[in-house]
C-alpha cells in the first residue's frame, strides 16, 4: 500500500469546490514562510509561476500540491493534512477574501509509513 505525502480534510474540500466554480483549475504551493508564515497557498492553475527547484508532493482533491525542495528538507518525513479555518490570513491564497485560510496539520511518518510513502 502506498502512503500519500498530503491529504485534505472534507471541509477543505467543499471550499475548494467553490474556489473551482469560480476560478477553474487549482493548484496549492507551501508557502516558505513569507506573507502568512509556512501556510497552503491556493491559486489558480498558470497564475504562480512553479519554479525548476519545485517538487509536486501529490494531489489533493483535483490539486496538484508544489513545495520548494529546500523546505521539503523538513518536511520529508511529515505527512501534511490541509484543513480550513476562519479568519483572514495575509497572503494572495484564493480562499481570502472568504474570510477562511487554509492551513497544514503535520505529523511525522511512523516507520512502517516511511517504507510505503509514494515516491515523488
């Protein structure tokens, strides 16, 4: 069985269908730490420009998931679970102005999930 390295939670999901309706194709990028500190970024497909250093960590409902390879470092034995709450973050993410910001619940891999994870 292979282990994802992102998932998403379904309240998550219902906003992303919205965001969808709205703005077609999606993608989300981990942000590094500028704007809203390490937050879920959400943009249309083709407005953020996915640099050569970018990995595609997979795919949450219909949208590719992009962190930079220097972050990815810390990350890499962390699963990552994109969830929703109120309030109005600081960054260019597409959920803003809907007074909601997506955010990331990591957790590390136990072993047994480290020896199955979905290579990159």
């Amino acid at each position: 069985m292979n282990v994802t390295r992102v998932s998403i939670t379904d309240k998550a999901k219902v906003v992303i269908d919205k965001l969808r309706d709205k703005h077609g194709e999606l993608i989300f990028h981990q942000s590094g730490g500028c704007c809203d500190g390490s937050a879920p970024m959400c943009f249309e497909k083709g407005d953020f420009l996915i640099g050569s250093r970018d990995l595609c960590l997979g795919e949450v409902h219909g949208c590719q998931f992009y962190m930079a390879s220097d972050q990815f470092e810390y990350y890499k034995n962390m699963h990552l679970l994109v969830d929703i709450c109120e309030g109005r973050g600081s960054s260019f993410s597409l959920e803003i102005p809907l007074g909601l910001r997506f955010m990331t619940i990591s957790r590390l891999f136990s072993d047994d999930e480290l020896d199955n994870l979905t290579p990159l």
